[in-house]
C-alpha cells in the first residue's frame, strides 16, 4: 500500500477507523468520508446529490485515486413480511444507493490509476436471515451491482466484495433495542478479521472476485450458493430454537412468527 491514495466510506465507524490505521500503517495516504468531518475525515451524506463535489474533492486533496473502500452501511429491524417503513427504505439508500452513487463519481480517477473498489458486503447477501430482511436484501442486491460493475469496467479497474457475519458494533444496536437480535443465529467474529480480508481484497495481485471473511464464512457460503435448501434448514433449525427459549417473546415486530411457530406448523411450511 506503500504510495497509494485510499478513501474509505464510513470512515468514524468500526471498520472504517481499523483499515484507516491499516492503510495509513501500509504507507498509504487516506481520506475518509463520514457524516461527521473530522482529522482526514470529510463530511458527506452519501444518500445526497452532495457526493460527486465530495469525492472530487478527495481525489484532488489526494492526487489521484488508487483504492475506493465502499464502508458505510446501516441495520435495523425489518421483517421481510411487514411492509417496507422508513428504516428499510434508509438501508437500502445507504448500503445500495450510496455505495453506487460514491463509486459511479469515484470511476474515471479510478480507471486512471487501474485501481481498485472493495465492497464490504455481509454473509447474509447470500445467506439471509428473517426479522433482517433490509439488510439482507441491500447487501445482495449490493453484490449484484458489484457483479455488473466488474462487467463494465473489470479491464481497467479491479472490482471486489468481502463477505463479514456478524461483528461487534453500533450497527446492531437498533435492532436489538426492538428485541430482534440475532445473537445466537448467526456467529461473532473479530473485526481485525474483517479488515485483513479488506485488505487482501485490496492489495492481492488480481483483484479477487470474494473474499470471505473466516473458513467458517466460506463454508456458509459454499452451502448457501450450492446447497440453498440445506442452507434454508439450517437457518429455520436455529431460529425456532431461538423461538421456543423466547428469544424473540418481548419483540411487536416479531408476533407473526411467534404466532406461526406457537400453532405447531414448522417455520416456512404452509398456511
């Protein structure tokens, strides 16, 4: 990373302070962008018509630009069958619409370098989980906007994604205050985890096309890819023992499934 010119979206959150110091360490020079300005930390709402004049401003601060670290995300409590509300419709503008939008302006200092843009994902893009259907669906669809990306500009400019499961951080704190923690359906792991695969992501000698983020995160995705039914029971499995220890008890959000595993039926089985 030694030279390179860096800018890192969410930039005051957990990751986007760890691959800061990674990227500065390397020897790279970063700008971060963030809600908040702060040292090398520029103020943007990326959901906003403000984000070109921001990134245009990066990469003149910086010379140019090499590597492009879409981090910035948001969570919150949305099961997938209640109708989409404000807190669906803010994850998809800021793990979808933003990344897009920050990358599109990000493109032509991009090709210029044949750098690269990461993309930080989530293991539930392809194995999703109920009572978080937002986040799922704006990370998949994420995946999605990777994948035409690469299409388009995977000659000149390298293109991943990297696939974290759960990590401690803020990000959660919403969905648990509405009784909705997955805790103990999906797996912790460390955030210097997730910052290495970033950053493999970042400095390989191809720009790879995935990048899981623990053996345990390859498998799941392994099975999720290959073996969708497996992955299905495994997930149903651990959440209706979730249910019946009350998990889930103190949670309006969560009555239709209380409802639909109290009469008996198994969870996704018919009407």
């Amino acid at each position: 990373m030694n030279g390179k010119r860096v800018i890192v979206t969410g930039a005051n959150g957990t990751f986007g302070r760890l691959l800061t110091r990674r990227f500065t360490e390397a020897g790279a020079t970063v700008l971060g962008i963030d809600l908040a300005a702060g040292p090398g930390v520029l103020a943007c709402d990326l959901t906003t018509s403000a984000v070109p004049g921001v990134v245009e401003r990066a990469v003149a601060e910086l010379g140019g630009l090499d590597l492009l670290v879409n981090n910035a995300g948001v969570g919150g409590p949305a099961p997938a069958e209640l109708p989409p509300d404000t807190v669906v419709k803010r994850q998809l503008e800021v793990n979808l619409l933003a990344a897009w939008r920050t990358t599109a302006a990000a493109l032509p200092a991009l090709e210029r370098s044949r750098g690269r843009v990461v993309f930080v994902a989530s293991r539930m893009a392809v194995l999703p989980l109920p009572l978080a259907a937002a986040y799922g669906v704006s990370k998949r669809a994420l995946v999605a906007y990777a994948d035409a990306l690469r299409l388009e500009v995977g000659s000149h400019v390298g293109v991943s994604v990297v696939y974290p499961s759960m990590v401690a951080s803020p990000i959660h704190d919403s969905t648990a205050a509405a009784g909705l923690s997955l805790d103990g359906v999906s797996r912790y792991e460390p955030a210097a985890g997730v910052v290495d695969a970033i950053v493999r992501a970042a400095t390989a000698r191809r720009a790879p096309r995935a990048v899981a983020t623990t053996a345990r995160g390859r498998l799941e995705m392994a099975i999720a890819r290959h073996f969708p039914s497996l992955a299905d029971l495994m997930v149903r499995r651990t959440v209706r023992s979730r249910l019946a220890a009350g998990a889930f008890d103190g949670a309006p959000l969560a009555a239709g499934m209380r409802r639909r595993h109290g009469d008996g039926r198994p969870i996704g089985g018919p009407a």
